[in-house]
C-alpha cells in the first residue's frame, strides 16, 4: 500500500485487491493524499475482504489532511503496540473523512481505539461513519477538545468488550459545547451492561 500512496496523487482512487496489507515499521502508518479513496475492489456485505493491519508501529493509518474517503476496509491491529487504528487531526484540522461499510478490530490486543482524535486542540469537521462495526475496541470513536462538528454517526454496531470500554467518547467535557451539528442516530451498542455507549 505504501507502493500505490507513493505513485498516487491527491484526489486519486485507489482499489484495494482482496488480502491482508501490514503496515511494519519500516513502512510506518498509512499517509493517505488530500481527496483520496481508498476502496476495496470486492465488497462484501459481510466483512471487508480488504485488511490493514500494523505489527510494530502505534498507530495503522495516520490521517492529515482533507477529503479522505475509506469504502469496504478493515483496520486490525495485530500486536500490543498498536493503540490506535486510525489515528486523526494529528497536527492539523481536518474535513471530510468518510468511513462506509468499514472494520474497526482490535483483535483483543491491550489497549485499541478505533478512530482517535484525542491528541491536540483540533476539530475534525464533517465525519461521516456510516455501517461500520467496532470490536474489541476499548474506544470506538475517541475525539478531543474541538469535538465534531456537522459529524454523522449512523448505522453502526459498536460491541464493548469491558467496563471501562465506550462506543463513542467525547473525551474532553468540553467538547460537546465545541462539537455543534453532529448526529448520532441508529446505532446498535452491544456488549458488557456496564459499558459506556457514548
């Protein structure tokens, strides 16, 4: 995968044969381009034929930049290290990130969030996730201080495996004052009682 990020352009598609994709230290996190998709070329409405998993770096996909689109993937982490599948507004803002019919494993590995966006003062404008399912996560969708704004969360299945775990967390209190216009709506939470849904 790094092999097709490197020869693409911004604003490309790209179509993901069927397997299992590893991103290992030397190929470090995928970086996708602004305005990319990311698809697989089989899409199975049961699960994804197409898996991006990490072995040795913390986080599998790493997202900076604007209009981002992943269609029919699976993020796996694959060993302790990894801690978050796909990590977001990392070092800048970003709008536009779409994720439809995807998987979010964390594979009962330690400690795995799905889609992370807890690490600075920057706001993800416009998520969309869409029938997407999360498992063994410890946070399905983790986002900080500047929220989501105008996100839609629609149709997915978030199964908390412990206690401690959460479908979607707003993890900063404020961050539901930052995070105007986003919907949540019929979404299946399943797993411990005492889990948090959001």
């Amino acid at each position: 995968l790094g092999a097709a990020r490197t020869a693409s352009a911004a604003g490309d598609t790209i179509v993901i044969a069927p397997g299992t994709y590893t991103q290992t230290a030397a190929a470090q996190p995928l970086t996708p381009k602004a305005n990319q998709t990311w698809i697989a070329a089989l899409i199975n409405s049961r699960r994804p034929t197409v898996i991006i998993t990490g072995t040795a770096e913390a986080v599998v996909v790493d997202v900076d930049v604007d209009g981002v689109s992943f269609i029919g993937i699976q993020f796996q982490a694959d060993v302790d290290a990894v801690n978050q599948l796909v990590r977001v507004a990392n070092t800048v803002a970003v709008s536009g990130l779409n994720f439809i019919g995807c998987w979010f494993d964390g594979n009962n590995k330690a400690s795995v969030d799905g889609i992370s966006s807890v690490h600075a003062t920057l706001a993800v404008t416009g998520l969309l996730v869409r029938g997407c399912r999360f498992k063994d996560i410890d946070n399905g969708i983790i986002i900080g201080v500047s929220g989501m704004p105008l996100a839609l969360i629609e149709g997915n299945v978030f199964e908390c495996r412990a206690n401690a775990d959460v479908g979607i967390n707003l993890a900063d209190t404020t961050a539901y004052l930052t995070g105007y216009g986003y919907v949540i709506k019929e979404n299946d939470f399943i797993g411990n009682a005492a889990a948090a849904p959001v």
